[in-house]
C-alpha cells in the first residue's frame, strides 16, 4: 500500500466513530485525487460527497472548491483531512462549512500542524524512511527538498511552507473556534504512515517519551449555538 492509501487507511477509524449511523449525508471537504474517505462512506451506506478541485471523475464528486461547490445544505456532517490549511481562505471555508450543516451537525478534522514539525522530529521520521521504496511519499519529498536546500531545518520548513501559503494548525483551530463548540481537539501521530517500519505505537512512545513532537491535529466540533 503506498502512503496515502496508509494515510486514508489509518485515520478512517479515527473519523467513523463521529459520524451518526448511516443512512446519514456526509461531506468531505478536500477529498484529493483518490477521492478521500469518500468510497469508504459510501460502502457504509452514507449518502457522500467529496469536493476538491483535484477530486476523481463520478457524480459522487464536485471537481471545484469546497466553497464554491454545490452542495446539500443540511448535511449530518463534514469532515476535511489535511485540507484546511492549503484552502485560500480558512474563514470563508469554514463559514461555508457552518452554512451546509444542519444544526446539530459535526466537523470532523484532521490536520498537521507544521508549525510544531521541529528538528528532532523531521530526523526520527527521516531515519525511518525506507530509501528504496518506489512508494515515495510527501516525507521522501520534504527530506530531498531540505538537504537540497542547505538550509537549517526550521528555516527551510518555515520559507517552504509560508511559500506555499500553508496555515498553521493555531490559525485553523482558532477559525474552528470561533465557529464550533469543540468535543475533540488533541494531538497525535502523523508521520508514521510515511514510515513501513514504524507503527503509529513506536511513533506514540517516542511523543510520550519526549523525544518527538505530536504534529496530528484532531478535531470534532459541533456548530455553536449561537450561529
Ligand atoms: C494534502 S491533500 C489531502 C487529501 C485527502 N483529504 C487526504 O487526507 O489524503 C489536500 C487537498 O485539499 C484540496 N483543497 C485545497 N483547497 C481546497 C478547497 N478550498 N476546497 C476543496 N479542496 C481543497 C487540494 O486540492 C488537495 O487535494
């Protein structure tokens, strides 16, 4: 399985448990290309649809901007993996976010949030990246485009994702905030499905035992009273 079927493999359980029982609609907000947890839902029998500009072919998809697509304006839930922090506009996303569920509706997040990705964490998952592999994942490509660079890790990290106007997860679970009454919001592993030798426990006992920074970003909200 090459990383992100690891990726969308890892963290459906995490998101399943927040969703109601289906039959039930459920939006995905940055789906990707392999369409995100999209077909999962629907083998589940939810009523799914995934927005993304880069989203697959099928009626099931809208090949356009989460906030620019059509979309049911009563769905159960939304849930956005590793999509937040690339959108233009966290606000106008999540206003949008808030106006297509219903009232007692769920967002369901998962991020990274770089901001925390620090030196010592960058090389443990380096160290653990298996160089043979024709499975290259997004870690492959940070740890290329690093020693390429020549520069310190937090600078390189820092000018590389300012560069690709990337939001850090404080800017996004301040916007969820303001938005959502959190049920959820903690902190877990992420580069693990990056790694075939390592398991989300070894990269767990390094975070506990200090030696690495949790960069996952967990987060499950329902839309504030007041809105
Ligand atoms: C890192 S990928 C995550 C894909 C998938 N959700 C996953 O967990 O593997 C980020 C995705 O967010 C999408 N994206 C960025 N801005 C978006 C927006 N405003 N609306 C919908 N999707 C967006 C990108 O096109 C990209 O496919």
């Amino acid at each position: 399985m090459d990383p992100k079927h690891r990726w969308l493999t890892a963290i459906w359980p995490r998101v399943r448990p927040w969703l109601p029982p289906p039959p039930a609609t459920v939006l995905e907000l940055g789906c990707g290309s392999l369409g995100g947890f999209v077909p999962a839902l629907r083998a589940d029998g939810y009523e799914a649809i995934g927005a993304d500009p880069h989203a697959p072919d099928g009626p099931e998809y809208r090949r356009v901007e989460f906030e620019r697509a059509e979309l049911p304006s009563d769905a159960d839930a939304v849930v956005a993996s590793l999509s937040l922090h690339h959108v233009a506009d966290p606000g106008e996303v999540l206003d949008r976010v808030a106006g297509v569920l219903r009232p007692e509706g769920r967002v369901v997040v998962v991020e990274w949030d770089w901001e925390s990705f620090d030196e010592p964490t960058a090389r443990w998952g380096f160290d653990r990246l298996d160089h043979a592999t024709e499975d290259r994942g997004w870690l492959h490509g940070a740890h290329e485009r690093w020693v390429a660079s020549g520069q310190p890790w937090e600078r390189y990290l820092r000018d590389w994702a300012t560069g690709h106007g990337l939001h850090g997860a404080g800017t996004l679970l301040a916007a969820l905030d303001q938005r959502f009454e959190p049920e959820v919001s903690e902190r877990g592993a992420y580069l693990f499905p990056e790694l075939p030798g390592a398991t989300e426990d070894d990269e767990r006992r390094a975070i506990e035992a200090g030696l690495i920074r949790a960069v996952r970003v967990d987060y499950v909200g329902r839309l504030r009273a007041a809105r």
